[in-house]
C-alpha cells in the first residue's frame, strides 16, 4: 500500500471522484476516502458477495438452474454476461430481451447483478462478436503476429469495430437506465479479459505505423519519462515498448466504449484482468498482453478515465501469490474487487484476505447448476459439495454485508488466513500455557493485540486431528478501543493488552455470540467458562462481539 503514487493519477483520480459525486447520488456509484473506497448502493456501503455463472449460462432457458445455484450460496448479487452477439442480432437492431429477463428475475430474489458485456473481447478473442460481424473480417480484423500469422484476437486498431461496439454499449447502457430505476444492476464490466495471448501487439500494417510515430504526450508523463518529443515506441519504451504499445490501445479503445455508456449512465464500470503471476510474471507473451495487468496499471489509469477499477481474475493456487494479487490490486486509486476466482475447499479463506485489504466484493467463478460437477468417486456433487465452502462463508457474511462495508471504508477491519497446513509433529512438544499459547499470526488494535491460531482447538492445543487443507481464517473489526466484532472459522483468537498496560490483568467484560437483523447485532448467547477461558473459538462459522478491559 506504500507505493508511490504519480501525481498525474491522483489528478485523473480526483476529477473522477468529483465527477462520481456530482452525479446522481441516489445511483450506485463508489466514495474514496484516505485511499479506501466503498461502492454506495441505495446511500450505504455495500459489500459484494457475489458468484458468477458460467459462460453459456445467461440465457433464459438457462436461468432455472442458475437462481437454486445463487440461493445456495447466499450470495446477495450475481455477475452474469451480456452477449453481444444476441444484443445485436443484425446492425444498429438491439434486443433487450434476454437482459430485462434477467432482470426481473433477480428482483423477484431479492439480488443485485453485476452485468458482464460480453463484447469485442472475451478472454482475448472476438468470439462473442455478433455473426454480420465476423463475416466481415476485414471490416473487423484481428490482430498480425510478428509473423505474419493471423491471431484469434480482435485488434485494438480496428476502427470499425470500436465504433459498433461504442453504439451497441451506449444502447445498452441507455436501456438499462430506463428499466432499472431501481437500482438492480449495481456494476457493469466492459469487455471480459481483453488483451491477446499468443502474441504481445498488432504487427498489422496499421498498427505498425501507428507503432512508429510519437508516443502520445500522456502517455510519456504518466511512465515519468523525460518528455523529448517526437519519439516512437521503441525510442521512448525500450524493450517494454511491444507491451505498453498494446496496453495503451485497447485501455484507449475500452475506454472509448466506457465514457459512451457512463455519460448516458454513470454506475461504476470495471475491467477484469487475466492477470500475470504476481510473484513470477515472466515475460511476454506468456501472460495475456493488454489487459490491466500490475505493471500496466499507470498506463491503464492514464488511458481510460472512464473506467473506475481494474479487477483480478485470481485462479492462483498458492497461498503467497494469491496475497500478492489482492496486494497488487488494492491500491489509493484502485478499490479492490475480485470478479473471479475459485469458490472451492481452502481457496474460500481468501474472501477474508480480500475483505483485508478493503475488498469491495468477491465473487467464485462458474457457480451455476449448468455443469455437473463429479467427486473423486465419478458421482455428481451434491449442492452443499459443490457450494458448501463459499455458502459457509457468505451465510455468515451476509446478513451484516453492509455493516463489514462500512467498517472496512473506515479503516477498521484487519483479517488473517491460515497460510499451510498444520503438521501434526510442528506441534508436538509445543508448551501450552495460558502465556504461551499458540500464535500463528497478531492483529494490532488500539492498546490491543489479537493473538490468533488457525485449527481446531481442544482447550489451549490443537486438538489431534486438523482440516486436511489450511483453512483458517478470521475477520477483527475494531468497534471502539477495547471492542470488536469478530468472523471466523477454523481459528482462535487471545486478546491481550499492549503498551503500558501490557503485564495488566486483563479480562473479558462481555463476549456475545449472535447474528445481524436489520441493521442490529442480536445476542443469542452470551459466552463465559470453558467458551472464553481457553480463548476465542471459531469452531464453526461463527460471529461474537466481545469487549476487554484491564483490571
Ligand atoms: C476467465 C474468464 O474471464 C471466464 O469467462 C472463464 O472463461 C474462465 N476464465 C474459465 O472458465
């Protein structure tokens, strides 16, 4: 979070900050303050738990087994697309039909969608370009490999192209403007992984020579290079060149397409990246090359104003990468949103990563009921196999999503995740006592320390067996000094006092297990004896309001 931010940013940063509050305030639109961010949706924060369904799955005949998906989940908004190629069947003729179905719908479930335009690019091809389209390549071309060799790619040069899909966006954008005064659809992502695979730019004729004329002044400013004017590419980018090249085009073309739709309509507009290994990005081409990748992010802001974050797809299995991505993401200008990842097993410990670094949302990929998923035993999985993991998660975080929002705009909330997995021999011979007890990880707070240990917990140690996968996870808000909200599972938590009060005796004023209900914290319980003296557990999913102080 300490990176230097040019100024040219924060500059295009603020003017769209101010522009986003002078519009309609009663529209979902997203606040910044002291480099956090909250997406307002009807006045208030509000935290996307969220899914998305598979591709081929936002089609009408389709949706009876997406709805059962999103309930099971808990989630409270769905990310599903919008196809190009059924908005617009021939030219300039739009066909609402399939989007107002969805729609309706989700008002009769009481969910919010994020809607994905499914257009010039889909994971970096053009495949979901309408038929009269792609039977005019020339008309629409795709990219030239260095080669020579045509790339199923669309290119960022094609004029034409840009144009049709600026019109059939701005259609879109104006329709829903009209039909959803009440504020269903929350975000719209423009485009789905655009950039190319397979090569790093367009050596097209066109966009040769386009490559070796001047590079455009802001681009030059927001890279902090010395402004010598009148040099081309290569001359100011160097062995980057090939890459910022086609950074700086399709971030310009989106762009085109996001300010046609947000001046009809200015709800928050987001661009989601197949993103490069955070630890070990390697080189081009071996990423997709044009998307909001982290080395591309300057650029990206610089060229498209319009477009209000740059969202990573995270499929990344291993624990540290996966920190880094939501580290890489998580920027002053930049509100974390994860529109896809894996929704499975340990993976789901990384919503509460996200919602550490001041997550807007999060939502698993292809989480539908369109696909039968099989165990490891060839039998289809049931709904609590295939959802259980996320579900646990969401039922939780759901009815206090507005509350978590609120509290992380506020800079209150820390998180902690299980980092591997817990060796039963690591833990032989560990001394458990009331002072030394087990810490995998410490949360700081206002004369606090939250000393937490991922597992299962019998008194003070670990008990004998342990989840298979390093699934712990826990969420601290801090309420006021000394009062916390806490969310977890698999983990405990052990308050202590710190600073002067550090060898006080210290004790627990009230611990309260309970759940939100319109807008309030309802007790069920209050905890006390074995249910507080070995610490805070979170056995199962579990939310408590516990207040300390010092004798
Ligand atoms: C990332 C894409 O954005 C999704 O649409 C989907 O294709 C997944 N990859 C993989 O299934």
């Amino acid at each position: 979070m300490n990176r230097q931010i040019p100024a040219f940013i924060i500059a295009i940063f603020s003017i769209f900050s101010l522009h986003a509050q002078s519009t309609d305030p009663s529209l979902p639109h997203l606040v910044h303050k002291n480099g956090r961010h909250a997406l307002i949706v009807d006045g208030e924060p509000f935290l996307i738990l969220g899914a998305q369904c598979n591709n081929s799955s936002a089609w009408p005949a389709m949706l009876p087994k997406v709805w059962p998906a999103m309930e099971a989940l808990h989630v409270n908004t769905l990310e599903i697309p919008i196809y190009w190629e059924q908005f617009e069947p021939q030219p300039g003729k739009y066909d609402y039909s399939v989007m107002d179905t969805i729609i309706v719908q989700a008002r009769k479930r009481n969910m919010r969608l994020v809607l994905l335009w499914f257009a010039t690019w889909k994971n970096g091809s053009n495949h979901y370009m309408p038929q009269w389209m792609k039977q005019q390549p020339e008309k629409h071309p795709n990219i030239i490999d260095k080669e020579g060799r045509p790339i199923d790619s669309p290119s960022p040069h094609a004029d034409a192209t840009l144009e049709a899909d600026s019109k059939a966006f701005s259609a879109f954008m104006r329709h829903l403007k009209g039909f959803d005064r009440q504020h269903t659809v929350i975000m719209v992502q423009v485009e789905n992984e655009p950039g190319s695979w397979g090569t790093v730019r367009d050596y097209s004729l066109k966009a040769q020579k386009i490559f070796d004329s001047p590079v455009p002044a802001e681009a030059i400013k927001v890279m902090n290079i010395s402004p010598k004017s009148n040099r081309n590419w290569t001359e100011v980018f160097g062995r980057d060149a090939d890459e910022f090249f086609q950074v700086w085009h399709v971030a310009k073309y989106i762009s085109k397409i996001a300010a046609a739709g947000k001046e009809i309509y200015p709800i928050p507009l987001y661009v989601n990246g197949s993103i490069r290994d955070p630890l070990n990005p390697g080189w081009p081409p071996t990423y997709e090359v044009g998307g909001p990748n982290d080395n591309a992010f300057e650029l990206w802001k610089a060229a498209a104003p319009a477009i209000d974050i740059l969202a990573p797809d995270i499929y990344i299995g291993d624990t540290e990468g996966y920190l880094k991505a939501l580290d890489l993401y998580s920027r002053p200008y930049n509100p974390l949103f994860v529109p896809e990842t894996i929704g499975f097993g340990a993976f789901t410990r990384f919503f509460y990563a996200a919602l550490g670094h001041g997550a807007i949302g999060y939502a698993p990929f292809g989480m539908d009921d369109t696909r039968v998923r099989l165990g490891q035993d060839g039998a289809p999985l049931s709904s609590e196999e295939k959802y259980g993991a996320t579900a646990l998660n969401y039922r939780l975080f759901k009815p206090m999503a507005r509350q978590i929002a609120q509290l992380n705009f506020e800079g209150k909330i820390q998180t902690a995740v299980q980092l591997s997995a817990i060796s039963p021999d690591a833990e032989r011979g560990n001394s458990v006592d009331r002072v030394n007890y087990l810490t995998d990880r410490t949360l700081h707070f206002d004369g606090w320390d939250a000393d937490i240990a991922f597992g299962t917990f019998s008194r003070l140690a670990r008990s004998e067996s342990q989840p298979e996968a390093p699934d712990g996870r826990i969420l601290v808000a801090e309420l006021d000094k000394g009062q916390y909200l806490l969310a977890g599972y698999h983990s405990r938590v052990m308050f202590r006092p710190t600073g002067n009060n550090r060898n006080k005796p210290w004790q627990y004023l009230i611990v309260e297990e309970g759940r939100f209900v319109n807008g309030e914290f309802k007790v069920d319980r209050i905890l006390n004896g074995d249910q507080t003296d070995w610490g805070l557990n979170f056995a199962e999913p579990t939310v408590l309001r516990v207040s300390v102080y010092v004798r």
